[in-house]
C-alpha cells in the first residue's frame, strides 16, 4: 500500500490523530532482528540511520493544525533543537503548561503513568511518537481555550464559525510544508482529513482542501472525518449544514460523525458513485458473550478521542452490541446503496446481511484496545467490526437541512451560509445522488 498523509485540523481531531499514531507505535519493533508484522510506512516518515549508526526513526506523515496554546506543553523544536543560552539573554513566558507526568516518564523511559482528567486536556499529555517540526502548525491570530477558541487580541470574537475558518485561512495559509511531505511519498496514495463541523475549523479545512486539491491533484483519494455534536441552536446547525456540504465537494467520502471515531483508508467499491457521505457508522460487537440486551442503554459514544472530556463526562457503559456514530442509524426498508463492513478474516463466514456488503479485511482492528493511551472502559467487548454504509435516508436529512437553511434570515446566520440560494442548490444537488424510488413532487412546490 501507498502512503497516507494525515491532516488535522483541531485539538479534537489532533486527540483522534493521536490515537491513530499511538497505535502505530505500538507496531514498531525495538529489538533487534524483530521482523515487521504491518507496513509502517502507510502512515510513518521512515528515516535511515546516519553513516555508523543502526535502527532507523519513524516519525508521523502529518500535518496538525492548532491554534496558538494548542499544543500544551510541547514545544515543537524541544526534540530536535537545543538553545543552551536562550534562557540567559530572553525573558521567557512563565506561563506555561507543566509535562505530563506521562510524557515525564516516556522521556526518561520509565512505565508511562496511568492517564487522568488531571494530564490529558492536551493530546500531547500522551502522544507517544515525536512529531517532525514541520508537522505542528499554528493558528497564530487565534488562542486555545476549552470551548471553541478566541481571537488572541479580540477575546469576545470566538473561532465558532463557518466564515471566520475561510477568511483565516485566506490570511495564514501557506503550502511549503505540505510540499515537503508530498515530496516525501514514492507512492501517494491519498489524504485523510479530520476536523470539526461545528467551529470556524470547518470553513477553514474547506479552503485548505480546495486549494491543496487544486494546486496539487485532483484524481486522488480524499477521506474526510469531520465531527459535530448534537447540538441543535440556529449557528451550530447552520455551520453544520454549511460544512457538510463545501466539505463533500472537496472529498472522495465524508464520513460526519456525531462525537466520534476514524478508520483508515481503503478503496471502496461500486455503489457510491456521486454519494460520497457515509450517513450509517457502526462499531458493532463481534464477541456474543460480551454483547447484552439491546433494550439497554445505547451506548452513544461521546467525545471518544478525547480522553480528558471521556472522564470528565463518562457515557453509560456501552452494553449495546451496536454503537452508532453516524449522523444517521438503519436505513427503513432495509434500502441500501452501499454497504461496507471492515472485519477481521475469522468473522467473514458469519457475515448474512443483505444486500451482500462489501467486505474488507483488517486482522489488526482491535490493536488499539491493548494501546496504554486508550481508556479501557470506552468498549465493553473485546472483538468489533465497523460498519459505514450510504442508504437513502440522508435524502430526507438534506431536505432538512435545506429547508433550515432557506428559512434563515438573521444577518449573522447568512454571514455563516453566505450565498444562501447558492447554498440551497447545492443541497438539492446532492439530494438526488440520495433519491430512491418515484419523484418527490414537494420539490416542485419549494422552487415554486
């Protein structure tokens, strides 16, 4: 397989990331002669040891995004640099974020401590691979707080929405350092992208794909994860709505998650076609003697890569054998146009769903249960496979959405849609990549 370069935009998608690189670690051999069971170098810069020297260094193929504080107490230069006199001629900011004792004890090679609220409000309270300087990019105009974000010289103006990621981007971005992880690949196989739907990240990872897209390619694999919450005000649907869609016209498959989880790149077979949204998201217990009576608690998941909000706010025990991640659950009448199922090769000969699904094997999906960085009480059962699947439902949840949008009219809701007829269109647009069945003649009756 090809490389993968992953982006993430947001502390929430860099908890995510970090999760994903996390696992990988897990998979490089520290001893000698130790043969490879999984080609790191899908999601790892693999460096070969200077001239003299044995072992090679791996670092993440990545880009994180951040605004400025994001990254806690890392300092992106800290493993790679060292300025002995710094400290004697610059007064330096005594305002910093402490290390985790979980990084404490990495740096100094010691059993990594057990992970609290008290460590984990950053995802580098845990990361356990070192990031390339080149990967860490900050948002400079704006700061890092618990909620969305502000503006460094204007605290009440918050990174909350659509319009103010776009005009961001449009001031900050520069693409030297993506440049340089492209030039890297000899085998370029696509991007994966996490972000959110429901802060100003969405208008910014919109401009950022339509112009890495159109400056470097346009016939490749792009994987977008973009995460919301079930947050129903005006502005947080709107920018919702307004990311969903300026992010499917940039991706190959969107997958919107209601506060949740990532999967790596494959290819996908026929079915798709122009319906690039994922709405049905599964992880669904493979081990029977774990799964309980369904009529129990449904065991939402919330916040799943953040292992800091995970404690803070625990979800009730996931005794459901099925957890839904998606923006929608089954589709009525059992109508499909695409299912996927990811499963380990022992589950295949269970498999009797109809329709036949595509069916991808992954022996390794449950490696990031035994990761020390993954709370283990956020799945009750030990073996899982994941469904994503297209069905026709996201037919009538786009026509929701175009009738919020259509009757917005506050001046600060149109700054978040901008054109709003434009925005209207697009949505009826993709609405019939999701049309089954006779034509809905209450289409007529809203252009009337």
């Amino acid at each position: 397989m090809g490389e993968i370069i992953t982006i993430s935009h947001s502390q929430f998608s860099g908890h995510v990331t970090t999760h994903l690189y996390n696992t990988q670690e897990s998979l490089i051999p520290y001893t000698a002669n130790t043969k490879l069971s999984h080609d790191l170098t899908t999601f790892l810069n693999r460096t070969p040891p200077p001239t003299g020297t044995s072992g090679v260094t791996y670092t993440p193929r990545s880009l994180l995004y951040d605004l400025r504080g994001g990254y806690g107490a890392l300092n992106k230069y800290e493993y790679h640099e060292t300025i002995e006199s710094l400290a004697a001629h610059v007064q330096l900011n005594t305002h910093t974020v402490s290390k985790s004792e979980y990084q404490l004890r990495l740096d100094a090679g010691e059993p990594p401590s057990k992970l609290t609220p008290a460590n984990t409000k950053y995802w580098t309270d845990y990361t356990r691979l070192i990031f390339s300087p080149r990967s860490l990019q900050t948002i400079t105009s704006y700061e890092y707080d618990t909620d969305k974000g502000h503006h460094y010289r204007f605290p009440r103006v918050s990174f909350d929405t659509f319009d103010k990621g776009a005009e961001e981007f449009k001031e900050s971005f520069e693409d030297d350092e993506f440049r340089y992880f492209l030039e890297k690949c000899d085998l370029f196989t696509g991007l994966q992208v996490f972000t959110d739907l429901e802060s100003a990240w969405a208008g910014y990872t919109s401009q950022w794909l339509t112009e890495i897209t159109d400056e470097y390619f346009n016939k490749v694999d792009v994987w977008t994860f973009a995460s919301a919450s079930s947050n129903d005000n005006s502005r947080s649907t709107l920018n919702r709505i307004k990311g969903i869609v300026e992010l499917y016209k940039s991706s190959s498959l969107m997958f919107p998650l209601i506060d949740q989880i990532e999967e790596t790149m494959i290819s996908i077979e026929d079915g798709l076609g122009g319906r690039k949204i994922a709405n049905e998201i599964k992880v669904i217990a493979t081990d029977a003697s774990t799964a309980t009576d369904a009529s129990t608690t449904n065991g939402i998941i919330s916040d799943i890569a953040d292992v800091s909000a995970y404690y803070a706010h625990p979800p009730s025990a996931p005794t459901n054998p099925e957890i839904h991640l998606g923006i929608q659950q089954e589709s009525t009448g059992n109508k499909y146009f695409s299912k996927n199922l990811v499963v380990t090769k022992d589950y295949v000969n269970d498999i009797q769903q109809q329709p036949t699904p595509n069916i991808y094997i992954n022996n390794s999906i449950t490696n990031i249960l035994g990761s020390d960085s993954f709370p283990s009480d956020i799945l009750k059962f030990s073996k899982f496979h994941t469904e994503f699947n297209v069905h026709p439902g996201m037919y009538d949840q786009l026509k929701g959405y175009r009738q919020i949008v259509s009757r917005s009219n506050h001046p600060d809701l149109i700054k978040i849609v901008e054109d709003k007829s434009e925005l209207v269109e697009d949505l009826s647009s993709i609405m019939e990549e999701y049309h089954w069945g006779e034509y809905d003649s209450d289409d007529d009756e809203f252009y009337d």
